[in-house]
DNA sequence: ACGCTCGTGTCACTCGGTGTCAAGGCGCTA
DNA sequence: TAGCGCCTTGACACCGAGTGACACGAGCGT
C-alpha cells in the first residue's frame, strides 16, 4: 500500500521527466522543472532517482539481469551465436513492443552525449555478466582466455548496431530481421571451434 | 612563444591533477584544489579543460584519428583481422612505451566511473571513425551493411579487453601477445569471405 | 489521546561549470 | 619612450546538480 504510492510517485516523476525532456532537451531542463511538474519537490525527486540520467536510463539496471538468464536458459549444446542472439533479442523485442514510447526514449538516449555515457556504462556491466555467464556455460576460465568477454562484448555491438538502425531511420525496421543480419557477421567469431 | 607558455600551463595541471586523483582518488579532489596545486585560479582550469575528466582523458582526443590513420596506411589487400590489429596496436604501443606512467592512468580511467564513461564515449567515436574507414576500404555502405560497425566494434572490443588484462594484472604483460590472442578470437568474423 | 515511524518539504551547503569584467603583460607603432 | 590594442588571467557573481540536517504531518498501533 505504501510500495503502490511510491510506485505512482515514480511513475509521475518519469512521465514529466520523459515529456520535458523530449521536447526541451536534455540541458534545458531542470530538476526542479521536473519535480515541480510532477507535484514534489527537487529533494524528492532525488530520493526516488540517483540523478538527472537516471530518470532516464533507470529502467535499463534490471535488463542486464533478463539477459543473462535467458542466456542461462538456453539450452545447453546450443551454438553461442544462436543463445546469445536470443539473449540479446530480450532488451529488443521489449523495445519493439512498446512502440514508438520506447523508440523516443532510444532516441533521446542516443542524441544525448550524457545520457549516452550512462547508456554505455550500463552497457558494460551486461557485457560483464555475459561474459561470467558464457565462461560458466562454456567452462572456461575468464581469467585467461579471451573468448568469454569478446564474444559478450560482439553480443552487445551488435545489440547496439540494430538499436542505432532501428533509431535512426525513418521509421522502425523490424528489429528481429536486423539482429538476425548482425548476428550472421559476428556468427563465424562466436561459433569458432 | 605564446604557444610555449599555454603547453607549460596545461602541463603542469595534468601533472597536479593527476598526481592528486591517483591519490585521493576522484571525487576527492576538488577543481580548485588541483588549479591551486598548479598556481592558477579555478577559472584558468576551465579555460585549458571542459570539465574534471577531460584533464584525465584528453589526450585520448587525438587517439582516434591516430587509429584512423594506421588503418589508412595499411596495404590494400591486407586482411582486415591484421589492419585492424595494427590500427589498434597504435593506443596500445603509446601505452607500454610510456612505462607505468600510463598504466596508472588506465588504472584511475578503468576504475572510475566517470571517467571510465567519458572513455567509452571516447571510443564509441573511434568506432565510428573506424567503421568509415573501413567502408571506404572496402567499398561497402555502412548505411545498409553492418560489416563495418561490428568490425570496428570488434576491433575495439579486443583493445578493450587488452587493456582491462594489461591494467589488472599484478604487473603489466606485453600488450602484444595479449592483441595477437585477442584478435585470433575475433579473426573468423572479421575475415569471412 | 499518545507516541511511533515514515515520507516529504525546507533550508543551507558544496562543488562543477559559465559569463562578465577589470587588471596586467606584451608587442606594435608613432 | 609614450601610447595603443591584444590576449591571458583572476575575481566575482551566478546557475544547477546533488547532499545533509531537521522539522512537520499523515498514518497507525496502543
């Protein structure tokens, strides 16, 4: 009952930061613009969010976990490039699902060099993950060999090349045929003996 | 002359602030306290570096076009895995030259999040630049063919994982053997037909 | 009605970063 | 040598992000 009101706080604080945000820019708004938009003040807001990009990019902490259990449920025989291709359509198909919400978000994210740092940031905490996560899969020793990590690391270049397509044009491509593209280049790497 | 002078000051502010950070460590130390360590106001600080980490990452600025420019130079007809492998070798070399100087640096960058998110916005660009380049080496549109991004994507991912292995071992081990090893692993994507 | 806790607002403060302006060094020319 | 611009610097004021401290009020159990 207390968890559903600050449920509804943060939702309210997310909506006025993603509207002012889009229309005015990352830089031209403020804290208090936000917090005052969504009914509280400037040190409320900080107590539901770490910092102006985390407003944005918070829902992004929970995904590095969602990846790495669906690599963890693939099957155990299958090819890298399959399971992992799968691990990464997690984050992609959810984007594609919520329609063009996500898309401005994608975008914001993108264009914004701050929001991109954070982006990217988290970005590497996943490529960690995976990488624990195939070494274990795989029974590798992370600590010497170099396949783990780079092939996590292809993993979410490719994650970030079918986003960057999939933001950039027009109108959306279908995500599901780009990550099948990307995946074929990075395939020979990922399935090597 | 004026030139000299401007080289004198920027020098000596990196010298100080790099001498505090990798002390006291980054949030530690406050602008005014590096300005000062080096005889100048805060205000001079700024006007020779935007912000606290460019002090830090600055000198990765020029890396990128340095990495571009091997590639260039590299034969036509050479395999991507090797030019690329030696377009990455550029950072790398500059970095063992440099003896422990550099490694501590690498050390504060990878194990600040700060500053470790200005380094990947860094090498976000490197990738961008890279994949140009190669699209133009291989006559290939990076608007439609992913080839190019993941390439230089991969590359990049190799000098990354060097540099964490290079940077936290216990004492350095030459970075070229480590490159050899990386880019074995990604050599099957980067090379197929 | 009494305390308790918990979420919130207010205030004061630190620090990164920027705009503005006045003061001083330095080369140029008369 | 005196005077005139140019450019660098420092001083100051200012804004916004983020934090700590504290007091207030709502909800709740007794």
């Amino acid at each position: 009952m207390a968890e559903r009101k600050r449920q509804l706080v943060s939702n309210e604080l997310t909506e006025a930061a993603l509207q002012l945000l889009a229309t005015k820019g990352f830089d031209a708004v403020t804290i208090d613009e936000i917090a005052t938009a969504a009914g509280v003040s400037k040190r409320t807001f900080f107590r539901y969010f770490a910092s102006k990009e985390d407003v944005v990019v918070q829902f992004l902490a929970g995904m590095g976990a969602d990846i790495r259990a669906e690599l963890a449920s693939r099957p155990a025989g299958e090819r890298p490039s399959v399971a992992l291709r799968y691990a990464v359509g997690v984050p992609l198909t959810t984007c594609s699902d919520h329609g063009d919400r996500a898309l401005r978000v994608v975008r914001l994210i993108l264009r914004t060099p701050a929001l991109h740092a954070r982006f990217l940031e988290h970005q590497a905490r996943w490529r960690d993950d995976l990488a624990a996560e195939l070494a274990d899969r795989l029974d590798l020793d992370p600590g010497t060999d170099f396949y783990p990590r780079l092939a996590a690391g292809m993993a979410l270049n490719a994650f970030d090349a079918v986003l960057h397509r999939w933001s950039g044009g027009d109108r959306p491509e279908d995500p599901t045929g780009l990550t099948d593209r990307a995946f074929a280049v990075i395939a020979p790497a990922l399935d090597a003996t």
